[in-house]
C-alpha cells in the first residue's frame, strides 16, 4: 500500500514541494492537500501586478484545479486543518474532515502583522496578503477616494502603487524615515521616494498611527502627534510573521517559527515543515527564491533519495514596481569591518552602493541602473575574490570586457536592425519578434527559437537584457544553481559530488540513480558525465565512446565537409628536418589537399578522408608522431620560444621547459581545452599570457600564470606566483591542472572558472599549501599513468575499427 | 538467385549487416553511388536509416551523439528525429527516410527512400 502524505497549506511552497517530489517519485504517496484558501495554488508575489491592473487572477494561477486531479490529489478547498493528532498520526479541519497520513508536511505560510490600535478591526481595514485582500481593496478602490497605507516596506509599497494605478489618491505612512530599510540604504532610499512622489504617491515619514477612526466603516487615521487625515480604505503592511499557530497547538518546538533541520524536518520525524512558517538556523524567509530551495531539499528526503540538504538561503529584493529599478542584496549596510564602494550620478538617477570585505561582496544596493544586480548577487553567493577587478567593478560586468553583457537601456536604444549574434547573424528585431510572438520566457527559449547567443556565448548578456526589456517584469534571472541540462535537475558540482560520494562508475548509474527525466541523456548532459566519471575514476572508468562528440571519438577534427583534419604532436612546437621529411611523404602519399601551420606551432593535415585516418595515423606512428589531441577538451599544445639557447635576450631554456611540460601533461582530459605556453623572458613572443597555464622566464627563476585566452574574449591571464626551479614549474603546472580537472565545470575553461572561483582561491590552494600542492600533483600522476596512451597508435593497430569503415559499400 | 533475395533486390531492399555491427546509441554508414545513408542504432536497439546529410548544411547526421529517438548534427547541433526524419521543433527541415527493418538480428535496408519529406534534397555541400 502506497504511505499517505499530506500537505497542510496549499500556497506556493507547499505545492512546490509537491511538484519536485512528484518528478523524483511520482507514486510513492497517497497525497492529500489542505487549503484554508478557496482556490488552486496561485503566485503570491504577482498579487501587487493584479492590484494594479496589469494581471489578472487567472493569469497568476499556478496550478488550477484540474492540475490535482491529473495527479491524483485530493485537495480540500477552503478547509482549515484546526487539530493533528500525532500519535495517531490523523488531520482534522474546522468542519470535521479528517485524513491519516504517515508524513506531514506543514506550510501554512505567514500572517500579516496587524497593529493593535483601536479601530484596527473597522471594515475598510485591510491587510495585503492573499486574493480576498486585493478583492477588498480593488473594491473600496472603485470609489476613488483616499487610501492610506501603514508600512513603507516593499508589500506596502507595491499596494500603494497598485491602488494609484486604480485611482485613488494614497498615502504611505513610515514609521521611520526611511523607505523600505531592510532592502535599502539611505541614499537609495531617498531616489525611491522622489521618484515615487512624482508618480503621485504621498508620504509621512517619521508617523505613528495611533488610531484608526470610523463609526461603521474607517472615516480617518490619527497619528500621535495629534494629527489626522482622512481615508476610505486602510492598508496594514507592516510586516508579515510566520504562520506558527498549529504547529505550537500541537506541541512541536517553535520560536519564531517552526524549527526545521537541514532537511525540512520539525522535531517530530513525520513532520516536515518548509516555507514562510520556518525557521532555520534561527533565520525566517518571505521571498520565494529561499522557499524553492527548502521545498526542492524537502522532495528530495521525502522521495527517500537524502542527498539534499537546505543551508539556509542568501536572498535578494527586486521591487515590482514597473518603471522603478531596484535591487538589494545580503549586507549592505556594512558596519566598521567592511568597505564601500559607491557610485552615484544623479543626473541620471543611478545610485550603486557595494559593500566589500575582504574582497568578497557582503552586499549590494542599486538604483536606477539594476543591469549588474544578478552579477554582482552571483559574486557574492559564489564568495569570488573581486580583488582582480576590484577597480572596474562599480561599472559592471560590461566594462570587464569579458562577457559583453549590454545593459537595459542600451539594447533598448538599438535598431532592429542590430546584429546581436555575429555567430548565426540573428537582429535584435528577430530576437524581440521571437520573444512576443512565440512568447518566449527563457534565454533557452530564444536560443533554441533564434540561435542567438548558442553558439560562443559571448552576446548572451545582450539576449538576457533584451529578454528582461521585451518582458519587463515577466522576466526572472535565476542566478547560480542551474541544472546542467533539462535532463536533470543537478547542476554541476551536485553531480560531481554524487558520482564521488555515491561511488557512481557509469554514465548509467548517474542517471538512474540521479533519476535523469530523459531516457539516456542529450548531447550535453552525456559528455559532461564521461568527462567527469573519467576524472573521478581513472584507470577504472571505461571511457564511453558514444558519449563523447565526435572529434574525441575518432580523434580527429571534423571539417564542414565531412573530411577530419589531422595534427601531430610537435613537443614544445620543435620539430626536426626529419620529421618535416616524414610529414612531407606522409601527406604527399595520402594526397592530402591542404597542409597549414596552426596557432599552437602544429602543422595541420587537412582534408583527410575518414577511412583513411588509420592508415595516415600509422605511418605517422611509425615515423615516430603521436597525437596532438588538436580535437579534445583536453591538452592541446605547449607553445615556445627558442629560449636563451639562440635568443639574445632569453634568461632561461624555455624550449626544453615547454618539451617537458608537454611531455608531463600530454594525453590528459580536461574540462575544456587547455592551452600552454612558455616564453623565454617577459618580451613574451610565445604569448604565454593569454593562455591557460603560461610561463614567462626572468633571470630570477619562473613567472606562473594563469587562466588566459585568444579567442572570442580575449583575457590576460593572472599572475599566479613566482618560482625558482624547473621541477617547480612543473609541480605548480600539475597541481593547478589538476586542481582545475576536478574542479571545474564541463566546458568551463580557466578564464571563466577563474574568475568565478576567485584567484586567491587557486593561490590559497595551489601556492600556499604546499602539502596540497603535492597531493594535486601526485593525483595528476596517477591519472597520467593511464591517459598517456597515443589513441592514434592504439587505432591504426584495429581499435575501434568500426568508427573508420562503413557498414556496406553498395553498387 | 534465390526468390527471396531477388525479391529484395527487385524492391531495392539489401541487407548490410547486423544489428551488433552498429554501436548502441550509435550509427553506422552505408556508401551508395546516390550519397551515404547513416544506419542508427538506439539504446533498446531499434534500427532507423535516414540520408547522412543535415536538412542545415548538409553535416553527416551518422558522426552525431544519438540520444532517445533523435541525432545531433556534428556541425551545428542542429537534432534530428530518427523516426520521421524531421529536424526538431523551432529548426525546420528534413532528411530523408529510408525503410528499415531487422529480421534475426539483420538488418535490411530500402535504397529508395520514403516520400514525403519536403527537403529531401538537401543542398550538397
């Protein structure tokens, strides 16, 4: 028999963790649903855009109330659940309905916070909180008049723009002098209040209500100072509290809240308990990014998979007040321990305030320009060192240079006629035409709709903020914590915590048991997994062929015409004139149509047919060659100058340093290319800082840096650290290679991992420890001992013979 | 000749190996003087054929990562439903189909291909 399950609270948390746990175990519960709310689950935070005007309520339902039939739940509509019996584990609402159940999950919200002041219970009175609220107020709001708001935070903020927009004249009424002080400083507040006054809206700061006044219905609200206005409607929003009543009648331990461990459960094993109603680690959450995140752990234990864990949530306020730019995020106040950065320009009405300490963003507060909000959030989820880019980092990511990322007004500014992504030649007016007319939400969306930005990337910034302009308010970035393909709902470090946690060894076993949504995965996701499992597990993990694109499975390069092309390895790019003869017969006796010298110091035999790239690979072999890897996500070349053997200026031999290096990493898959370089004093002609791993020799010894490239965005790399010797090159070149392997993303490449780890993070674990500098190198030896066969050989002696003929010749 | 197999010819039908000759969630190539068919094998073993050639540009479909019922082109990821041929939704176009079928572990191929795709003659690059 199926274990019975039901959910007190049929609001936006409670029925997320529904949807999660029904996508992990769709019939493992019975599951029953209560909602003191006569309706369906609708979205809460979109009620201020039905206020005034710019939804509708049926275009703010989530799950209307066929979605339970379709999966076979049994809602109670409009029953409040007054009674649980915990030992015997039954439910009872007001009117007597009763279900048993064998896990409970509590998510009965908040409740706003009414003043106690008389009056306080006169019709005309409201709160903002659910549908029959926005019903009054839309009601009284039909008779124009003057609505006075209590609460000058963000709710009461959005309610009196709302009932402006259904024109009545509104007040706000702040006890403090501050608008919205949880969300925002003073400057930033101060903009928000002018521009709101401008819309209309009128403010008495610094005013306690002492008193609503009214007969039969509120007529006036009187302050302390003796001061009283008139008012047809009265709208409380002061504040919100969690919703603890039942769970405190029935004796499980709350303070402000529910008590909640890490995975969503009360005191009492049975009872799980996620959204408004929680406390966490001492912390209460309102905004519905946190509440996701605690449904999503809840399914997870529920469906018995109990790998999640909630850690409690770093959140960030966006006003939903169209025309009206504002974010805040974390700390940022700051106090005597941290630092701030500020850049205001009134002219425009821009004002950014970031809070630092010790390089790391605690906090940001914007307004007027809001474009850099997600970034900066995502900084300071990820901790990344900013010392880097500390000096740009007011202007946002725009001026780094590194991403492209356009702003609001720009793209706004631009013609349609604007080519948007060089790559597939997509306009800004197909992009926004695919946006209304397709009604497209997502940067997936339009990428799959138009192409832009989905082949480099580097104008994906330009497709979110046009996304954001064409959408308005409809549009949400979800910074962080994106699944790693629409097969699974993982992102990359959960999948790579479960292969090694859970002894995970095939692409298969992730997927089961993960619970992939798709059969075997997508061109994405499978790459990513062979690529991690190889890494995990070496010499034990069999690489698996069809997982891999095809360059990497036939170890060639595929060109537009279905040819490959084929590039030996030249260590350290030095070659010899018998090796230059031997390449000249090979490809004279292959007829190879074009031979080109590559970047990386390679020569490059194009046009090569597939069958014939085991017989050009053996006599390459033979000639003493091995693969170049010019294909792979992996090592790729070691590129030199000829170093202080012939060169005047050179300090050290940097050309038997680029050979060794090659010789030490050949052979090594990596998350994406990788790319190294040696020059031989800091005039630099081998380029080596734009490249993944460079070294520059100096008099003194060696300069290390890191996470450079060529290519779309060109990045200098960073300075890592200074050494003395060649074995310390190359103990410093194993470990950071290593230290990247196993830490960042599939298609990740250094620069971009760099920058979001942080480099202080890659000193702090490559320079300063020496002990695991060590044991980062010696992994990478281990793992070396079984990838540094030449695949070419290896092929041109039968393996995989299949990939190189066909299945019949006909006719 | 014996009346079976001159049957088959008479229908244009070949038989081009067996089924364990192409990976799973691979394919296999079968060179024609009218251009290659790409011969795909999926994870529960059902054998598709369709023309080598992506309806983008021409990119051979028999080099892609095969996934479910459906192939990526190696050239511009654009996916291909190994069923009906047709690229998938919003990317428009089709390569054709070729009737295939296994009969004890066999695989017979059609050399003429289904009508009905629109595209079929996919620009040669």
């Amino acid at each position: 028999m199926k274990q019975r399950l039901v959910l007190i609270g049929n609001g936006m948390a409670g029925v997320r963790t529904l949807e999660e746990l029904l996508k992990l175990a769709p019939d493992r519960y019975d599951i029953t649903v209560f909602g003191a709310e006569p309706y369906g689950n609708y979205n809460r935070i979109l009620l201020s855009p039905v206020l005034a005007g710019e939804k509708t309520i049926e275009q703010i339902m989530l799950n209307d109330e066929q979605w339970y039939v379709d999966n076979g739940i049994t809602l109670h509509e409009g029953k409040q659940v007054t009674a649980i019996d915990r030992t015997k584990r039954i439910v009872r609402a007001a009117d007597g309905t009763e279900e048993k159940y064998d896990r409970l999950i509590l998510a009965t919200g908040s409740m706003p916070f009414i003043i106690p002041i008389p009056g306080k219970d006169l019709p005309g009175v409201v709160a903002f909180r659910d549908i029959q609220d926005v019903d009054r107020m839309l009601a009284a709001a039909s008779g124009k008049g003057h609505a006075v708001v209590i609460g000058g935070g963000l709710l009461g903020l959005e309610a009196a723009n709302g009932l402006l927009k259904q024109g009545m004249r509104v007040s706000v009424v702040h006890l403090l002098d501050t608008l919205m002080e949880k969300q925002l400083d003073k400057p930033a507040a101060g903009l928000l209040k002018r521009s709101l006054e401008e819309r209309g809206l009128n403010f008495l700061m610094g005013a306690q209500t002492e008193a609503i006044l009214g007969k039969d219905k509120v007529e006036a609200v009187r302050f302390k100072d003796g001061l009283e206005i008139p008012a047809d409607l009265v709208v409380m929003a002061v504040g919100i509290r969690p919703n603890a009543e039942l769970a405190k009648q029935v004796g499980l331990h709350c303070e402000r809240g529910v008590v909640v461990n890490d995975t969503m459960q009360t005191f009492d094993p049975r009872v799980y308990a996620v959204g408004e109603c929680v406390q966490h680690r001492g912390d209460t959450y309102g905004l519905v990014a946190p509440l996701f995140e605690q449904a999503k752990v809840c399914a997870n234990h529920l469906a018995e998979l109990g790998y999640a864990r909630y850690e409690g949530s770093v959140t960030s306020t966006k006003l939903k007040v169209t025309g009206i730019d504002l974010f805040s995020a974390g700390d940022f106040q700051g106090d005597d321990s941290t630092e701030e950065m500020v850049l205001q320009d009134p002219g425009r009405g821009v004002y950014k305030k970031v809070v630092v300490k010790d390089n790391r963003i605690q906090g940001a507060v914007m307004y007027g320009d809001t474009i850099d909000g997600s970034w900066y959030f995502q900084l300071m989820r990820d901790n990344t060192d900013i010392s880097g880019f500390r000096d740009n980092l007011l202007f946002g990511q725009a001026h780094l240079g590194d991403s492209g990322h356009g702003d609001d007004n720009r793209v706004a500014a631009m013609a349609d006629s604007a080519e948007i992504c060089g790559c597939n030649g997509v306009c800004k007016g197909d992009i926004v035409k695919a946006i209304s007319d397709k009604r497209l939400f997502t940067l997936d969306e339009v990428r799959a709709h138009t192409k832009a930005s989905s082949s480099c990337g580097s104008c994906t910034g330009l497709v979110e903020a046009l996304l954001a302009h064409t959408l308005g308010g409809e549009y949400s970035q979800t910074p962080s914590k994106k699944p790693l393909c629409p097969c699974t709902e993982h992102n990359h470090d959960e999948l790579r915590t479960a292969i090694r946690a859970e002894g995970l060894k095939s692409v298969r076993a992730v997927m089961d048991h993960l619970n992939w949504k798709t059969e075997d995965g997508c061109p994405k996701c499978r790459p990513a997994l062979n690529y991690y499992l190889l890494c995990q597990w070496p010499g034990e993990y069999k690489d698996d062929n069809q997982s891999r694109f095809i360059n990497e499975r036939v170890h060639a390069n595929i060109q537009k015409d279905g040819t490959y092309s084929v590039i030996p390895r030249m260590w350290g790019g030095e070659t010899t004139p018998k090796e230059l003869m031997a390449i000249a017969q090979i490809a004279e006796k292959w007829n190879v149509p074009t031979v080109h010298v590559t970047g990386g110091q390679r020569i490059d035999l194009l046009g090569i047919k597939k069958e014939d790239l085991p017989g050009i690979w053996g006599d390459l072999s033979e000639a003493g060659f091995v693969s170049g890897h010019a294909y792979g996500k992996a090592i790729r070349t070691v590129k030199t100058c000829v170093g202080k053997t012939w060169c005047r200026f050179g300090t050290q031999d940097s050309t038997q340093m680029g050979i060794d290096l090659e010789k030490l990493t050949w052979g090594s898959w990596t998350p994406h290319k990788f790319k190294l370089a040696v020059s031989g004093c800091p005039r630099n002609c081998a380029e080596a800082t734009i490249k993944d791993f460079g070294v520059v020799c100096v008099d003194s010894g060696y300069e290390l840096h890191v996470g450079g490239n060529g290519g779309v965005k060109v990045r200098a790399t960073d300075f890592l650290c200074h050494v003395k010797t060649e074995d310390e090159v190359k103990e410093y070149c194993a470990a950071f290679l290593q230290l990247y392997r196993e830490e960042a993303h599939y298609l990740e490449r250094t620069a971009p991992w760099v920058e979001r780890v942080g480099l202080a993070y890659i000193k702090d674990r490559v320079v300063e420890d020496a002990e695991n500098r060590a044991a980062l190198a010696e992994r990478f030896g281990l793992s070396q001992q079984f990838a540094q066969v030449d695949p070419w050989k290896a092929r041109a002696e039968g393996l995989d013979a299949h990939e190189y003929s066909p299945l019949k010749r006909v006719g | 000749m014996q009346q079976a197999e001159k049957t088959m010819v008479e229908n244009n039908w070949i038989d081009v190996g067996q089924v364990s000759d192409i990976p799973k969630l691979g394919a296999r190539v079968v060179r024609t003087k009218d251009g290659d068919i790409a011969v795909f094998r999926t994870a529960d073993d059902e054998v598709f054929a369709l023309r080598d050639q992506c309806p983008h540009k021409g990119g051979p479909l028999s080099q892609g990562i095969v996934h479910g019922k459906r192939v990526a082109c190696p050239l511009h990821d654009w996916k291909i439903h190994l069923d009906s041929g047709l690229a998938v939704a919003p990317d428009e176009g089709c390569a054709a189909r070729f009737p295939v079928s296994v009969e004890d572990g066999r695989i017979l191929l059609s050399l003429t291909p289904d009508e009905g795709c629109p595209n079929s003659n996919a620009p040669k690059v």
